[in-house]
C-alpha cells in the first residue's frame, strides 16, 4: 500500500468552481523514478523553476569542483550516483512544498495500492461530502 497526499489549488488559480475535481492532484509518498532518471526536465514539467535552477547550479558546481581537485571519476559517479537517489527520495517532498508556498490547500491522506486506487478512494470521499460538486 502507499501513501499519497491530496492537494487542491487556491480557488483564484482556477477559471471556474474552486471546489471542482480538476482542481485536485495527489502525491505518492516515497521514491519518484522520473525526478531520479530525469531530474531537471522533471522540475521544469512541474514548473519548479527555482529548483531546476538550483539543481542546474549544484550540478554544475559539482563537475567545476571535480575538475579543480582532480577528483577519481569512480569518486564522481559516486556523488553523482548519490545526489540522484537524495533527489529520487525528496523530490516529492519538494513538490508539496512548492505547492504550499503557491497557496494549494492540503486536503490530506489517501492510502492505495496504486494512482488509480487512490483517486477513485479519494473522489468516493469527495462526492459523498459534497453532494451538489
């Protein structure tokens, strides 16, 4: 079973009813696969900008450091290796806060096996407790 936690955007983002379906989107708890394979496309896909910047500028600042110190390229892969799984594991995280700070309401949890589970659990909840939606 994962987790995955429910989030709403703030009712001035949306053209149309605040409380509508489209204005929902959850987030699995634990590692993302496509943040670990594909980092920075996967910051700007959900318009993270300042966190692709940031990544972009770490990664960066990595491969100028490996190249002043002389650093064993099994040592790099290494950092490089490691950075990705550290991304892999927060990214999510990540998201939820970027959502917070943009004004998205945390409408709390749903536990499923997969996406699909999760968000026929979740509208289930959502339709019984707001019949006229």
């Amino acid at each position: 079973m994962r987790t995955y936690t429910v989030h709403q955007t703030p009712s001035w983002a949306i053209a149309g009813e605040p409380d509508s379906c489209e204005s929902i989107v959850l987030i699995a708890d634990g590692f993302n696969w496509f943040s670990f394979l594909l980092t920075i496309p996967w910051a700007l896909w959900h318009r993270m900008w300042w966190i692709a910047a940031g990544l972009f500028l770490l990664v960066g600042c990595i491969g100028g450091a490996s190249q002043l110190l002389r650093i064993d390229q099994f040592l790099l892969d290494l950092i490089g290796v490691s950075l990705l799984v550290w991304i892999g594991f927060e990214s999510n995280d990540w998201r939820r806060q970027w959502l917070a700070h943009r004004g998205w309401r945390d409408l709390g949890l749903v536990v499923a096996r997969n996406r699909g589970e999760a968000e026929a659990r979740f509208f289930d909840r959502w339709v019984a407790a707001n019949p006229d939606s």
